[in-house]
C-alpha cells in the first residue's frame, strides 16, 4: 500500500531508521521480564518431550499477539518513543492509511464518491457526506497525503547535506536511497502478493468468493476474488508474471503495474517512478544555492503540474516543504530560538490555512461541477487535468502538511500514542487491508447482516457499522503481525544487501 525527519536528528518518519530500530528493540534480551523471559528464550532439548510442545506452543502463540498485547502481557515497561519535529508526519500517514481501509471497505456497500447536497433535495443530504467529515472514508486524498509526506521523508537528508555542502556524505545517501527504494517498496508487496497466493490455494478465498460476487449484498463497487487456477504450478506461475508486470518502470500510466492479487498495490509502482523522479531533481540542483534550489524545484512542481503528473507533483511539493522546513530551522537558529513562537494571529492564520485545505481534500471524487460548495471550485479545474477530482485534493494536501509541519499545536493529536503506532505499522497496514477485507471482512460481514438484517436502509447500515467494529482488530492484528515478521526484516535485509555491495572505502 515507504532521509531524515529532523531539523537536526534523524526521524521515525525515514522509513528505514526507524524500523530498523524497531527490529532491534524486538531483538533485545531486555524485552520482557527476566521470569518470562526465560522461559521464552529457555533452550530446548534433543528429546522432544510434553514441556517442549508446550513451549513451542507458548512462543508460536506468544508471536503471534500484536506487540501492543505482548508488552501489556509481560508487563514490559518502555520509555516512551522520543518524537522528533517531524514525527506528526509518520502519525499522518497511519492515519490515512486507516482511512483508505475504511474507504475500501466502505465503497463495496455505499456510494462514498459524492459530496453533500448533490442531486435533488434529501438524496445526498447524509452528515457523513459533508466537507471534511467525509475525509475519513476518502481513499484519494489520502493518496495525496502518502505521496507529499514520502517526497518529504526522501528529500530531508540530502536537503540538509546540501545546505551544510557535505558533498560526500550526499553521494553516499543518494546512492544509498536508489539503491534500497526499490527493495523498501518491492519486498514487502512481493511477500504479501505471495501470500495471497498460498490463502488462494488453501481455499481461504474461495470460501467468500460467493458473497464477493453478490450484488444484493455489496451494493456499490464488487472488488472480485483473485482467479484461482486448477494447479498450484499454474497459479505460481500466473503469479510470476503479475509480479514481472508489477515491477513494470517503463510507464507513466498511474497505473501501470497494477496486480489482479491485490488491486490496491497500484500505488507502489507510482511511488518507486515517482521516487526516482525525484532523486534526479535532487541530484541535479544540489549544488545550487538554496534560494535557486527552492526555485527550480517550485518550477518543477508546476511544470510536472501542468503536464498533468499530480503525483510528481507531490513528491517534489514534499521536498519543497522540507526545504521550507530547513530555511526556518536555520533562521530559528541564528536567532537563538529553539521553539516556533505562536501569536494569537499566527495561530489564528494556520488554522485557517488548515480548515481551507482539508475543504479543498474534501473535493467529491465524483460530480464536482454539481455539488454545492464546489460548483465555482470545479469551474477553475483545467481542461488539461485528466483527473479533476484530484486537482484541489492534491492541492489541499499540500496546503494541509504546510500548515501543519508550521503549527507545533496542529501536530499534537498527531503525536499520541495510539496514532503513533498506527504510523509504524501504516505500511503493513496498507498492504494487509485488501487479503484482511476479502477474506476476514466477507466473512464477518453476511454473519452480521444474517443476525440484523438487510431489508431496510437501517438495517443494512447498522450491519455494516457492526462489521466494522469487527473487522478492526483482525486488521490491527495482520497488520502488526506482517510487520513484524516481514516488513522490518526487509529494511534490515535491504541494508545489509546493500553493506555487501559496496566497495570499502
């Protein structure tokens, strides 16, 4: 479904460092309790014995709880994550991530593309439908949030090497960053794709492929089943050319790579092109004054805008805001300032800024032109801009993390800890969705409807809000898991690849 995040210290939001550091803190011999911990890490004898079984069930089960429940069992007491100014950003993006899995979830049952008062009177009248109430179950607009923060989260350290001229450092991370992109975003989506495969063979799939198929049911969008083949060898081999064509470079088509094994990966090929696009930017004004630099890549930004690649936009929109980010952190610096000092006006003006750009996400994804509120908004949108419902969300993205990456007091509800969390996982929690909603949510979902009923508008909707509370924790749960098991392996995989590569200096 992913440089530094610090003015002066690495972030959690560089995807990198942080889960790495994760994955230490995992491996620590300190972790649990002393008691407990023997008994986890107690080896076992040659003899297969009843303690052994039991033990080998105790770590399996023990593994496979969600790490907030592990500490809460062990009573593993931790110091609190040191948020830098710039972890809000990795809150963000769990946060949107959370919200593309309601979207996918919510778009099988209801029409969640149109605004508010479209239509004639009381048809599109619904509170949930109203200007950035709606963002929650909005998957585009997330997107948007996903590809600023990732142009940020990339240009950070090369930015701050620029400024301070460490020409060598700067070649190193930029080599550094092309070489793990591809492996940061392609590892974990071949490993989810993979599994799929083998939740398709053992029948996982076929046990809700019915009701993925049933239109009295799902009312909207049918988000059908992977094909399964008669043969093991036939789906592996099906399964190697859609992850050939998922690695697929050679087109600016959105989405080109997209896989049948899990239609909401499209956005992982556009953001290793994007990517790329954007470490050449990077390269090829580093030596540039910061004022230029600031310039070009404004220009970029509007050019790539103007030849209709939002989503290059928005990469290059999230290196400007890191440069911004590091313009102020020097002026703050030069004048003593270790804190953005906050008048009651330049609150006032962010929160304003603020409000205005998650109207401008908020924009329908479908009907514009027709909804109240964006009639005059939909009139500005250019002929040339293919896609009109992403013109102000990418624009209100933008405008929304400018706001925010301003404003301490804006990042604090993004800095709790359960948003936190939803921030490390966010990845895996975006690649686990898809396989949790086909097979745990077409499950969960006609067992409800069967005990509320369906009849009635009412009833349907309670049934599905009852689902949703259900299928929550099993995404919670997958996606801790994935994470855990395969996500933070990756990174760790991806450097260490990398550290048998490279010539010793």
């Amino acid at each position: 479904m992913t440089g530094t995040m610090t003015l002066e210290a690495m972030s959690i939001l560089d995807e990198k460092r942080a889960l790495e550091s994760a994955s230490e803190r995992y491996d620590s011999p300190h972790s649990t309790p002393s008691s407990l911990r023997e008994l986890l890490l107690a080896p076992q004898g040659a003899v297969l014995s009843l303690s052994s079984i039991r033990l080998f069930t105790y770590r399996t089960c023990f593994a496979l709880l969600p790490s907030f429940v592990q500490k809460r069992i062990t009573g593993e007491i931790t110091k609190p994550e040191r948020l830098h100014p710039s972890s809000h950003l990795d809150g963000i993006r769990g946060l949107a991530a959370f919200f593309v899995f309601l979207c996918h979830l919510s778009y099988n049952c209801f029409i969640i593309t149109y605004g508010f008062g479209l239509g004639d009177e009381g048809d599109n009248y619904h509170l949930l439908q109203l200007p950035i109430i709606r963002l929650f179950y909005s998957g585009p607009p997330m997107v948007s949030l996903f590809f600023v923060i990732s142009g940020y989260a990339l240009s950070l350290k090369p930015l701050k090497q620029m400024r301070g001229h460490q020409w060598d450092g700067l070649m190193q991370t930029m080599s550094s960053s092309i070489f793990r992109r591809g492996l940061r975003l392609y590892l974990p989506t071949t490993i989810s794709t993979f599994l799929i495969l083998l939740m398709i063979r053992a029948g996982l799939y076929e046990a809700t492929r019915p009701f993925a198929q049933d239109h009295d049911m799902l009312r909207n969008v049918l988000e059908l089943h992977p094909s399964r083949y008669l043969t093991f060898t036939e789906q592996f081999w099906d399964w190697i050319w859609t992850i050939h064509n998922f690695i697929f470079v050679w087109s600016w088509d959105v989405y080109a790579g997209s896989t049948f094994y899990d239609v909401h990966l499209w956005t992982i090929p556009t953001e290793f092109r994007s990517s790329m696009f954007l470490f050449a930017c990077l390269v090829g004004c580093a030596r540039c004054k910061s004022y230029l630099r600031l310039a070009i890549l404004s220009g970029l930004a509007y050019f790539v805008f103007r030849n209709d690649r939002w989503e290059l936009f928005l990469f290059l929109s999230g290196a400007i805001l890191a440069e911004l980010d590091l313009i102020r952190a020097s002026r703050m610096m030069a004048r003593g300032e270790k804190e953005i000092h906050m008048t009651p006006l330049k609150r006032s003006f962010w929160i304003t800024v603020a409000i205005v750009a998650l109207y401008l996400m908020s924009q329908p994804d479908e009907f514009g032109e027709e909804t109240p509120g964006y009639i005059y908004l939909s009139q500005l949108i250019p002929l040339w801009f293919s896609t009109p419902y992403r013109y102000w969300q990418s624009l209100g993205s933008v405008l929304f993390l400018w706001a925010v990456n301003n404003a301490p007091f804006l990042q604090q509800p993004f800095n709790s800890g359960p948003i936190q969390y939803l921030g490390k996982v966010s990845y895996a929690l975006y690649v686990m969705h898809g396989p949790v909603i086909h097979i745990i949510g077409y499950t969960i979902e006609p067992m409800v409807w069967s005990f509320t009923g369906s009849d009635t508008e009412l009833e349907y909707k309670i049934g599905f809000m009852l689902s949703t509370v259900l299928i929550v924790p099993f995404l919670l749960w997958a996606a801790d898991l994935f994470w855990r098991a395969f996500d933070i392996p990756s990174v760790k995989f991806a450097k260490w690849l990398e550290s048998q590569f490279i010539v010793e200096e």
